[in-house]
C-alpha cells in the first residue's frame, strides 16, 4: 500500500518537562487522498485561526447555538481559581465524616464525572459514583446500599430542569430527610447548574451545601473541563492542577499551524472520513481507559449525527479480523505508551487500507489533553462534514413525545399502546415481525440491516451486571446475524448520548428496543408518576420519534420476570 507522507504520519507530540508525551499517529489508508485535500482546503479556510476567532461561518450562517457554545476553548484558564475552593469543601466533607459522593445527572453532566470515577478511583478522596437512570430496580439498588448521613448528592444540570436528575433528586433528598431530618438534609446537597435555572434558584432556597454556576456558554457534552467535571473529579481526589496543565498544553498546540497541530488534524481526518462514508468509528481501548470511550461516544454521536450525516462510535467490542468488517470502519486504539497494545492486529487492518489512528499516553492525567483535543477535533470534523456540532436538534423530538405519553397516562392511567405483533411466551414484539416466533423476527430484524447500516440495541432493563452479561451476549448474536457494526446503550441514558444521532444521522439503522415489567416501583416526591412510568414513558416517546424520523424499530417488552425472560430470549436466539 503507498504510504501517506512523512509530513501526515510523523507521531505528533505534547511535552511536558523532559518525558511526558501523547502520541497520535494516522494511518489514512483509503482515505490518504481525501486527506490530504481536506488538509490543503483546511489551510485555504484559515480553518484554526477562524476556530480561535469563533467564527460561526465555519459551521452555519447563523450564530445561534454557536457563539454562545463555545466557552470550552478558554475554560481550562477559569477553573484554575476554582481549584482551592473545591479541595477546601472536600476537605470540609472528609472531616465531617462523609464516605461518598453520588452524583446524579445525566449525559454530559455525569459521563465525564463516571470516567473519573472509574479510572482515577485510588487518589484517596471520596468515593465516586454516578448514577443516571429511571430504571426502578437500579434506584432503589443504590438506595438501600448507601448512607444518606455519610453521602454528599451532586445534582448536575446545565438547564436546571433535566427530568432524570431532578427526579432523583427529590428522591434522595426524602431519603436524606429520613435519615438525618429536615434541617439537615440541604447540606447533604451540592449543585452544578448555570446561572438563572430553576435548579440554581431551588439550591439557594433550599440551602443547598453549595451551589456551583458553570459558564452558560460551555455545552453539556463539552464540559468534562469545566466545574461539571472537576468538582466532582477534586472531591475524589483527583489533581484538578495535573488534568488542566495536560489540557493547557494541548490547547497552546491547537493554535498552532495545522502540519503541527494535533487536534485540527485529527479533527480534519475525521470529518474527511464521515464525508465519504467511513462513519463507524471503531474505539479501542485497555480497561483501563475504557470509560473515555465512553465520554467520547457521547461527544462524537451528538456532535456529528444530523443532517442525515454522522459518525457512529462503536465501543465496547473486540477486534476481529479484516474480513469480518464491512468498508465503513475507522479503527482508534488508546493506550498507554509501552502496552504495545493491539499493535500487531492493528497493522494487519493498516495492510489492507483501513483507516487506523494509534493514541498513546505518557499517564492517565493526560485525559485531560486528551478531553481537549477531541473537543476541537469533534468541532473541526463538524467543518469538514458540513454539519453544526454544538446542537442537537433531534434530542427534543423524543423528549416531546415522552411528555406527550406522559399527558396520555395522566388522563387514563395507561399508555395507550397497540397490541402486539407477535406474542411468544413472556415476549411480545411490536414492529415488523414477519415470522411466527420471537427467535426469527429478531434474527430477519438483525438480518435486514442494508448496506451502511448498523444495529443498535437500546434496554430499558436496567444496569445489573447479570442482565448486561446477557445482554452483550445479544450483541453478539446482532453481529452475527446482520454482519454490520453493533452497538448497545442502557436507556434512558443513551438518549442523551447517541439518540440524537439514532434520528438526525444517517439512515439505514436497525433500533431494537428491550422494555420490561418492573417488579417494584418508586414514586417520584411530588410528581404524579413514578419512575418506572417515567421510564416507559421514554421509551415509548423515543421509539415514536425514531419512527416518525423513518427508521426502523422492533420493540421487544419481557413481562415478569425479566432475567428469565431474557435468558429465555438468547437460549431461543442460539
């Protein structure tokens, strides 16, 4: 294969006093072409200085939900005199006797909050952990395990009016009340909202322990390096200082000329290979750094996927073979230096013309460059594929029909939803089901997935580790049957991540949506409906919204007992 210039190969690197560096090095592949033109009309454009300049003709000839969304550029400078205020409350909390931090949001307030948790869990502050969810048995899982009189809540919302989060939060703080009474309960309660919400008002009011106002021009999925993930990222011990000087660094390469500048070319290759139809980003990663991949998927879907364009991240899944993937992949590997991993494989992807990007870290505090640098690649990659990426239009479509089911149910006290298609056993279907069991209609859905396509399995089942064993195992079957990228988001949760990107992005998905009975409910505090309607409610309004964006969707709903039902499905799919 004829290799790309010394120029475009030639690892791109970050130092940090004598050792430190990030490494990125692409292998354009079929793409070399393209490529290269897109760098040459990124220079004609002026591309980075106009980013710098926030130049809103890059993206749309309107400036709205571009100008006022880009105070990610400069943030890493602000949050450096928050630094001491925040470890000064840690310090505070850890005297006092508090144990744990439960952050409660959803998207980009908790994605980024959840890979701290995971990656830098052994720096000696708080326990972390994040919960975003509607599904009843994984509440009151986190319920009954934690310690109301030892636990700080975080309730983290850039509008202030965020359905999930603030619904947990009127659930934690009753829980709160129980356990250590009224008068006490606010101090167990921290905000991170933007200034004017009703969640900043309700904080003050209530007498929240604090009550935190991040900058309203930062975006929910562009926020890792804002108070929305530092705060919580300082109150489990991580070194705010250490993630801001990585994304320092990057941020002074960003504004350097394009043959050096690590992010905008990234971002330029992206964007070049979304243009052409190479749009299933394929993430790997150590387990170790998984949870970026999961940050990152949030970041890219919502970013790119409008307009009938988009990028699709595929994570969670093991390498195969060359010949078990269609035409449409990008392979991204993330390690550490000296793991050497995946390198071998990967070279064999290289040979026979795929697109291949190699990131190494120097150590895990270079997530913080690393948060920098796909933020700009994202926004560049959006240039280049013609799209606006600090919006995302389609997230509302669902929200309005969940809000919609959620009148219908008000008014008669059920939803009002057909008969099935197809009933086999504890399995009912609803959507094209041209068969007569559930093993085949799941199998013809899989199989159906054109050319360009890709199945997405989205479960309402809830998160315990027993139902997402079983659950890969169905993705697994999904690859098999339909030959085409997989991928697997726990709802509502992937609402916010990928579902922008399920309705606005490029046609020809498959969406199989998995719902269940649940077995034990909770009320919302003052609320007429409890989560598990609330959770019903979602899927119900995104599988609407999915069909109104012409897409094709097979509902499958488990009635009883869902592990059984479950198993009993992939027992029926082997």
């Amino acid at each position: 294969m004829k290799m790309l210039s010394t120029r475009l190969l030639l690892p791109l690197r970050r130092r940090l006093g004598a050792s430190k560096v990030i490494n990125l090095s692409i292998n354009p592949g079929k793409v070399e072409e393209g490529y290269r033109n897109a760098l040459n009309d990124a220079e004609k454009a002026d591309l980075v200085e106009r980013v710098w300049k926030r130049d809103f003709t890059l993206w749309s000839t309107s400036p709205d939900e571009i100008v006022d969304r880009l105070g990610w550029l400069d943030a890493h400078e602000r949050m450096r005199g928050e630094i001491k205020g925040i470890l000064a409350l840690k310090d505070t909390l850890i005297a006092e006797g508090y144990e744990r931090v439960l952050l409660l949001g959803m998207g980009g307030s908790s994605l980024a909050p959840e890979l701290f948790a995971k990656v830098f869990n052994d720096c000696g502050g708080l326990s972390l952990e994040v919960l975003d969810t509607t599904v009843p048995a994984d509440i009151i899982e986190v319920s009954g395990r934690i310690d109301p009189q030892k636990t700080l809540f975080i309730v983290s919302s850039k509008s202030g009016t965020t359905v999930e989060p603030i619904s947990l939060m009127k659930h934690f703080f009753n829980l709160t009340v129980e356990c250590v009474g009224e008068r006490e309960a606010p101090s167990h309660f921290v905000a991170i909202t933007t200034p004017g919400t009703k969640l900043a008002e309700h904080a003050d009011k209530s007498g929240f322990r604090a009550n935190y106002l991040n900058d309203p021009e930062i975006g929910g999925r562009y926020s890792a390096l804002s108070l929305v993930g530092l705060v919580p990222a300082a109150l489990a011990g991580v070194d705010n200082s250490r993630l801001l000087d990585s994304a320092e660094s990057e941020v002074k390469r960003a504004k350097g000329v394009l043959a050096l500048n690590l992010a905008a070319s990234l971002g330029v290759f992206l964007g070049e290979c979304g243009r052409v139809g190479l749009d299933k980003l394929t993430l790997l990663a150590p387990k170790a750094l998984r949870p970026f991949s999961d940050w990152v998927e949030q970041l890219i879907a919502e970013s790119t996927g409008k307009d009938g364009r988009g990028l699709l991240p595929v994570i969670q899944e093991g390498l195969g073979d060359p010949e078990d993937y269609d035409d449409d992949r990008v392979f991204i590997s993330l390690s550490m230096m000296g793991d050497d991993f995946l390198s071998g494989p990967l070279e064999k992807f290289s040979n026979e013309g795929y697109p291949v990007i190699r990131i190494e870290l120097d150590e895990r505090y270079d997530i913080g460059g690393l948060f920098f640098i796909f933020e700009f690649a994202t926004a560049v990659a959006g240039w280049r594929m013609g799209i606006q990426p600090f919006n995302q239009p389609d997230v509302e479509a669902a929200k309005e029909s969940a809000r919609q089911a959620l009148a219908e149910y008000a008014l008669k006290g059920s939803f009002n939803t057909p008969n099935p298609d197809l009933t086999d056993g504890p399995i009912a279907l609803y959507g094209e089901t041209v068969s007569n069991s559930a093993r085949e209609a799941i199998d013809n859905f899989f199989q159906s997935t054109g050319e360009g396509g890709y199945v997405a399995i989205q479960s309402y089942l809830g998160r315990a580790p027993s139902i997402l064993e079983v659950l890969n195992k169905l993705k697994m079957e999904a690859v098999r049957e339909s030959g085409k990228a997989v991928t697997l988001g726990v709802g509502p949760r992937f609402l916010h991540s990928t579902g922008q990107l399920h309705k606005g992005g490029a046609p020809g998905g498959r969406y199989l949506q998995l719902t269940g009975d649940d077995e034990m409910d909770i009320k919302i505090p003052a609320e007429e409906m409890t989560f598990g309607v609330l959770k019903d409610a979602q899927a119900l309004g995104d599988a609407a919204a999915l069909e109104r964006a012409g897409r094709r969707v097979l509902r499958v709903h488990i009635s009883g007992d869902v592990m059984d039902g479950l198993s009993s499905l992939i027992g029926r799919l082997r």
